[in-house]
C-alpha cells in the first residue's frame, strides 16, 4: 500500500512539476498565434523527454552515480566541459525566467510590480533549499502546480468548435497572417521547452539523492510515462485555452494575465485564483529544480561533494554554486528584461545546447560497463537516436530562425 | 602554414566571426527602407491591436465580475506597456518616403485612441464608464484590424 502511494505521489508530483514557465509562455503564445497547429510538437517533445528521462533515471538506478557524473568519466573532461557550459548557461537564464515567473505570478494575485517580489523570492528560494526537506518542497510544489487543471476544465466550459480545433490540429500550417519562418520558430521553442536540459539532471541526480536501486526502476519508468505524458496534457490545455479565446480574435499573447484569462471566462474569480495558484507552484517549483540543476552539474564535474540531503557544511561548495546561481538568476532579471521575452531567449539557447545534453546520456546508457545487461534496448536506441536528429535539427535551426523572424515577430 | 604568426584556421575563424559581427552590425544599423519600415509598422500595428482587445477583454471580465481588482490593475499595466512598446518602435525609424509617412501618422493616431480608451478602462470607477471604454476599445481594435489587413 504504502509503495501504491508512494507511485501515485510520484506521478502526481511529476504532472504538476512538468509545467514551467517556459511551457507557460510557449503553449499560450503558440495556441494564441497558430491555433492547435502546434499540437504535435507537444506531442513529440513528451515522446522525447520520457524517452531521455527513462534513460538518465535507469543509468543513475543502476549505477547509483548521476548522469553528469558519468558523461564526464566516459567521454573525457573537455567534453563533459562543453556539456556543463551549455547546460549551465540555459539552466541559470531559466532560473532567472523561473524567478521572474514567480514574480509576475505573485504581481497577478496583488498588483505589486514582479521586480520587488523577485529579491524576496530568491531569498525565500535560497531558505527553501538551504533548510527544507527536499521531499516535502518537491510534494507540495508539485501538488500545487496541479490546480492548473482548470485549464483542462476550463476548455470544456468555452465550450469550443472541436471540430475546428481538431482541423487545426491534423492539418499544421500557418493561418493567414503568419508564415512558415514563424511557424517553425515557434515549433523549436515548444519543443526545447518539452525537453529542458535541467529536467534530467535533476532527475538522474534526485534518483541518485533518494537512492533508487534496481527493485525502483519500475516505479521510475510510472513516473516518467505516467506523469510527464499527464503534464504535457496541462500544456496542451494551455495551448487550447489560448487558442480557443485568442486565435479567434487574431491577437498574440505576450503576458501571463492574458494566458490567465480563459480561465476567468470561463470559470470566474475562483478559477482564475487556482490559475494563478497553479502559474505561482509551476515556476517556484522549477525555480528549485533549476536552482539544484546548477548546484548538481558544476559539483558533479568538479567532483565536489554534492546534494540537497547533505548538510550544507559537508557540501559547502555545491550549496555556494546553487546560491551564486540565484544571484545570478536575480542579476539577470535586475536588468528589467522582461521575464517572458527572457523566457523566449532562454528557450532558443536551450535548444541549441540540446544536443550537449542527450548526446552524452545516449552514450552512457549504452555502456555495458555501468549498466551491465540493462543497456538501451532496440527500442530505446532506435526512439533516442531519432530524437538525437530531432533535437540537432532544433540546435541547428534555433538561431538563424530567431534571426530571420525577429524572435516569431514576423 | 602561418599568418602573422597564427595557425592558418585560428586566422579564418577570426575573420569570419569580424564578417559575421560587421555584416551585423550593419544589418541593424542601416536606415530602413519601405519595405522594412512597413514590416515594422504591422508589428507596431498588431502590437497595438493586441492591447486593445486584451484591453476590452478584462473590460467585460470586470463587468460581468469574473476577475478581481489586482488581476485586473495587472493585466491593464500588461497591456499598456504593449503600447508603449509598439509606441517606441514607430517613434524611432525615419519614414523612408511619404506614403510611410503617412501610415505612421494613421498609426500613431491609432496608437493614441487605443492608449486614451485603455487609460479610461483601467481607471472607470462605474460600469457605464467602463462600458464605454469596452467600446472605445473595440472600436479602436476593428480600425487597427482594418490597417492590418489593408497593408497585407
């Protein structure tokens, strides 16, 4: 009963963490501009993901040590150095957006302006990691972020043209008015924010934390096919919601109280409190996880003693690298840039460092040194090699379309 | 094989990055032409479109008390910095010719309408005020439409 519940917590915390701000902004905007004509973006950024997130949380169930630390031993330092440079760089500019989130969140629920919110969420952030049990921050976030099913309910009450909806969906292209530069824009950005470097480390590293074994494996591979698939479904009713209300009216998204706003209409002050709730638990929660990505990553490379279970005396180093990373997370958006245009760059530059991160976690989880018989099967191989194309395709493709575009200006 | 005492692909790695940053740099700096000045005026066009009917959005969520005061203070100061955004970007370029001249002029009297209406919204204290801010936002919107779909 009690490992019954233990899954079930697993799952439901895996829902409600898979949402950011970067699926945020990305599905809103997407659904406003384009309709549902996104959909299978979504659909094969969750395909990826769980397909990456099962391999990065099988290496570290079997071997016990996390995935960084792995890339850095069987494919040298100087790659593993390339690797820590790109996914640092995105996973603290997404914590900066993380941040920011937190605070466009809180300026929703009481009009006080996001950058005098930002200081006092990083310092409760920082208090967060330094002191709080990791499984009760990670429970209640997680939980929390669920209340953003009203979206899901809330496409039911605007009582949309599924019929249209679902045109849009079988049939992707630009509507009038947009072009296919946009379009694919817009598709990359959907897809790096399905498949954010910092969701496996820090999955391989919280496995290695709560020291999965083999007899865990199992409950990993629910969690991942389980919850990462029912949160996409939260950012696909993101994506719905605006395009149901917005594509409509032929008007972009550009602001979290406009991705707020079917909710309102369609289930009034209580629905947008839970929205709200729910933008507030989704951004706070990856604010942690990016925050202890960063910590995870540079001690995993430095081989410094790392953990959120440790006591920060007997992990001083990793605990300075998590707080400089919220110093920096707060510098950045210090500079008044607005947190959903950095969200946007942050987007684009984590596709390009895509491949820095599954190359490398393809390659070990096919070592029969640190996994012995439970190396990629034909089937993992053959989906993660087709992603690896996939997402070298996007790391290609990020910059000169964000270029051509002006950023999916148009 | 050296060149100033540099190995030959440091020196063509050098260079094509001092190209790649020159032709860049120039890119963003030259005047713009019709073409591009138009380019820029729709997307200060649909900027402006976009606060408008977000404006009249919470408008009618207000009226009919579907959300509540500091979500609504929110997503008006939202909007409001939409236009004063799209605002920045037409006052900048020099209109290469007059027919650009004069789709600034349209535009920024649009620009202005919609910045008025959106004020009044966010500060009408009655519903009929209210009302008629939702109105004049509207308004303003199908007008902002019209240019849009005028120039495309």
């Amino acid at each position: 009963m009690k490992r019954v519940l233990a899954v079930a917590l697993g799952i439901l915390t895996a829902i409600g963490g898979f949402v950011d701000i970067g699926d945020i902004v990305a599905n809103a905007e997407a659904g406003a501009r384009f309709g549902m004509a996104h959909a299978w973006v979504l659909l094969v950024g969750v395909i990826g993901i769980c397909a990456y997130a099962e391999m990065s949380g099988r290496v570290a169930a079997i071997s016990g040590r996390p995935v960084f630390d792995l890339v850095r031993e069987r494919l040298g330092p100087r790659v593993a150095l390339a690797n820590l440079a790109g996914s640092l760089l995105v996973t603290v500019l997404t914590l900066g957006a993380e941040l920011g989130g937190v605070g466009l969140a809180l300026q929703l629920a009481t009009s006080v302006d996001y950058l005098l919110w930002v200081p006092v969420v990083a310092v409760v952030l920082w208090v967060a990691l330094w002191r709080a049990k990791f499984s009760v921050l990670e429970n209640v976030f997680g939980l929390t972020g669920l209340t953003l099913v009203v979206f899901l309910v809330a496409i039911f009450r605007l009582g949309p043209d599924t019929g249209e909806l679902w045109q849009q969906a079988t049939h992707p292209a630009p509507p009038a008015g947009e072009d296919w530069g946009t379009y694919w824009f817009f598709a990359v950005a959907l897809f790096a924010s399905a498949m954010t470097p910092y969701e496996v480390f820090f999955f391989s590293s919280g496995a290695v934390e709560e020291r999965w074994g083999r007899k865990d494996l199992l409950t990993a591979r629910v969690n991942v096919f389980l919850g990462f698939p029912l949160g996409g479904l939260l950012a696909f009713a993101l994506m719905a919601t605006s395009a149901i209300v917005f594509h409509p009216l032929q008007t972009s998204v550009d602001s979290l109280s406009q991705t707020a706003m079917p909710v309102a209409m369609a289930l009034g002050r209580l629905g947008l409190a839970a929205a709200i709730l729910g933008f507030f638990a989704a951004t706070f929660g990856a604010a942690m996880e990016t925050g202890l990505s960063a910590g995870y990553t540079v001690a995993q490379y430095f081989g410094w003693a790392w953990g959120k279970l440790r006591r920060p005396r007997e992990a001083a180093r990793f605990h300075t690298v998590v707080m400089v990373s919220i110093l920096a997370g707060v510098g950045v958006l210090m500079t008044t840039i607005d947190p959903i245009q950095l969200t946007e760059y942050t987007l684009v530059f984590s596709a390009v460092a895509l491949p820095l991160t599954y190359l490398p976690i393809l390659v070990v989880a096919n070592d029969r040194d640190y996994l012995g018989e439970r190396v990629n099967g034909r089937l993992a191989n053959g989906v993660g090699v087709v992603f690896l194309v996939v997402v070298v395709l996007a790391a290609v493709a990020a910059i000169p379309l964000m270029l051509v575009t002006r950023m999916g200006g148009g | 094989m050296r060149i100033f005492g540099r190995p030959v692909p440091a020196v063509i790695a050098v260079v094509s990055v001092v190209l790649l940053w020159a032709g860049f740099a120039y890119q963003v700096s030259r005047p713009a032409d019709a073409r591009e000045y138009l380019r820029t005026a729709m997307q200060v066009a649909e900027s402006a479109h976009d606060a408008a009917v977000t404006g009249a959005l919470i408008g009618r969520r207000q009226l009919e008390d579907q959300v509540f005061g500091a979500f609504a203070v929110t997503a008006y100061g939202d909007a409001a910095k939409g236009l004063a955004g799209a605002a920045g970007k037409i006052a900048g370029p020099v209109p290469p010719d007059a027919a650009s001249a004069r789709l600034r002029d349209r535009l920024l009297a649009l620009l202005q309408a919609a910045t008025r209406e959106l004020g009044d919204a966010a500060a009408a204290r009655t519903d009929p005020a209210l009302r008629a801010a939702v109105a004049g936002l509207d308004a303003v919107g199908v007008r902002l439409a019209a240019l849009i779909e005028r120039q495309r």
